[in-house]
C-alpha cells in the first residue's frame, strides 16, 4: 500500500462542477502531473456517494480517488471514525492509503481489481479469500494500529449496531412531501410505532444469541470488495459503517447483499450448503484451527439466520433517511 503523508485540503467540491476544484487538489498532491494531460472517470457503484478517479495520460494505475460525501449522509455517518478506520486498516496492509481529507470528502489510493458480481462472489476461488479476509479483519484490534485514540477498554467494546439503529430510527421521516413517495411510503412501511416495536423485539432476541463482538465492516456489499486476479487477493474498501459489532451480523449483511442492489433477486441469496462452506473457511481463520466441528459451523450458521433480520432492519431504516436526502439517481 502506498504510505505518502495524509493531509487536509480547505476546499468544498460541488459534485455536479468538480473538475477545477479536483484539479487543484492534483497541484497539491501530484504536483508533477502534466495538468494538459489529466483524465476524469466517473464511476457509478455508489448509491451514498459520488467517486471520481483522476490520473494523467498512460498513468491509469496511478489513478487519485476522489469520494465527494452525499447530500446530509453526516447526518448517518461518522466522518472522524470512517478516517481512523481507514488509518487502522491501511496500517494492517487491508486496504488503501488515505492520501488527504477535504471539506466534504476524502482523496484515497487506487486499488487494482474488479468489484465482485453476483456469479463472482459465489466462485469457489474467490469466496474463500473473501471468508478469510473477513475472519483477519474480525481479529485486529484496532488499538495495535491507531495508538493513542479513544477505543475504550475491552469491556466497553460495546456493538455499534443499537446506537446507530437507534439513531436512524429517530432520523427517518415519518411522511413526505412528494405526494408519489408518500403514497408509496403508505403502502409498504409500517407505522412508525409498529417498527419501533419490532426493533426492540429484535434487540432483545438478538442479544441473547451471545454472537462475539469484533472489528466489523458492517457494509460488506459486493461493490465493497475488490478482487485482484493477478496476485489472486481480495481488498474490502469504504469503511464508513467500520467498528466493534456482532460477528454474526457482519456475515449476515454480507451474505443478504448477494441479492444485488439494483437489480434484486432473491434466488440469489446463499442457500445452506454455500453458508455452510463459507462458514467453514472463515471459522478456520478465525479460531486458527483447520480443525472445526459441525457443532461450531451450525451454531453460527442459526446465528446468521437471526441476525439477517437485523441487516434488513437496519437499512430499511438508512433506506428511507437517503429517500428523503439523497440527490442521487436512486429508487431507495
């Protein structure tokens, strides 16, 4: 990964008028770039953000990634945490460096693959590095990577996934201006009192299952996950949700974006024998041991089970705040 020094940029970039702005950005950081020679992509994965790539002629490899923050998604994400996460795992060789921070967004490393698909994610080639990254990540101690932050000792390791359900639960809009999404709204959502109600039921059936709280990514969808054929390795990316919280929500919510984003189809979502191998691999990483019971396997796959219901939950919730805020091109 690529370790040159982090530092902030006063600057705010209008999404829709960005290239003079992410020029300057270039005369900061790349100030030996040909500036007659600078190329922009536009990719489209994201449905929170906006992401630019920037590199100059023959340089595609060298590419800047500049991620443009969504219209209010402060209001859902931490911004000071998603940098340390970043920080902590860059430092454990997981993912990108971090190149600079700007008023609305953050410059980061270009990382070589492909975001997995559908058919990719269930290749027996590259699931198992995915199982196993995963199970790596469940063991760091960000403490090791980041000296001298506020973590908390392992008893207040507490899982982040109540606060922030919370959080979206009293942020979500309880109607809407435009009269087509109320009338949708009215016949899909429940009433809010209805999903408070189902939110403590999960809460309390949830705790009692005694998942293992770790490092999580909490938003391993399958455009989060890079994939390098050339030297056979996966890289997780965008860290915004990143902190302690159940395990077997972390694999849940993995497992549950198998069905796509855009074009959802939920045959797609892995059956028994598909969590079960996977489960199998990342039990291996994660207790260290080629050794692992079908008691072991079956105990966390009925975790799963339970806490899928949580990962619908939870961004159902994300779901209806982005339809309220989003400028973003999306059905949420």
């Amino acid at each position: 990964m690529d370790k040159k020094k982090e530092v902030h940029i006063d600057i705010k970039i209008d999404e829709n008028d960005y290239q003079n702005d992410i020029k300057t950005i270039v005369d900061i950081l790349r100030p030996e770039w040909p500036k007659y020679q600078l190329q922009f992509k536009i990719f489209t994965n994201g449905i929170t953000n906006k992401l630019i790539g920037v590199y100059y002629l023959d340089h595609y490899s060298e590419m800047l990634l500049i991620r443009i923050y969504g219209n209010k998604t402060d209001l859902l994400i931490d911004r000071k945490d998603e940098v340390r996460n970043i920080r902590v795992l860059n430092k454990a060789e997981y993912t990108h460096s971090l190149y600079a921070t700007f008023n609305n967004g953050l410059v980061y490393e270009f990382i070589n693959g492909e975001v997995l698909t559908p058919e990719t994610v269930i290749n027996p080639d590259i699931y198992w590095l995915v199982a196993k990254r995963l199970a790596q990540m469940h063991l760091l101690d960000p403490r090791e990577y980041c000296q001298g932050t506020n973590w908390g000792d392992d008893a207040d390791r507490e899982p982040i996934i109540w606060n922030k359900t919370e959080k979206f639960l009293g942020l979500m809009p309880k109607s809407f201006d435009d009269p087509i999404k109320q009338a949708r709204f009215e016949e899909l959502i429940k009433p809010h009192s209805v999903l408070q109600q189902e939110y403590k039921l999960l809460k309390s059936s949830l705790i009692k299952l005694d998942s293992p709280i770790v490092y999580s990514h909490n938003d391993l969808l399958l455009t989060n996950i890079l994939y390098d054929k050339t030297i056979n390795s996966v890289t997780f990316i965008d860290f915004e949700y990143t902190g302690f919280n159940y395990q077997a929500f972390d694999i849940a919510n993995h497992f549950a974006e198998f069905v796509g984003v855009e074009n959802v189809n939920y045959d797609r979502y892995p059956d028994e024998p598909f969590q079960r191998s996977w489960l199998r691999i990342y039990l291996q990483a994660f207790n260290k041991s080629s050794s692992v019971s079908e008691e072991q396997v079956t105990k966390l796959y009925k975790q799963i089970k339970n806490f899928n219901l949580l990962s619908h939950f939870f961004w159902g919730c994300w779901a209806l705040i982005q339809s309220q805020h989003s400028t973003i091109d999306f059905d949420f």
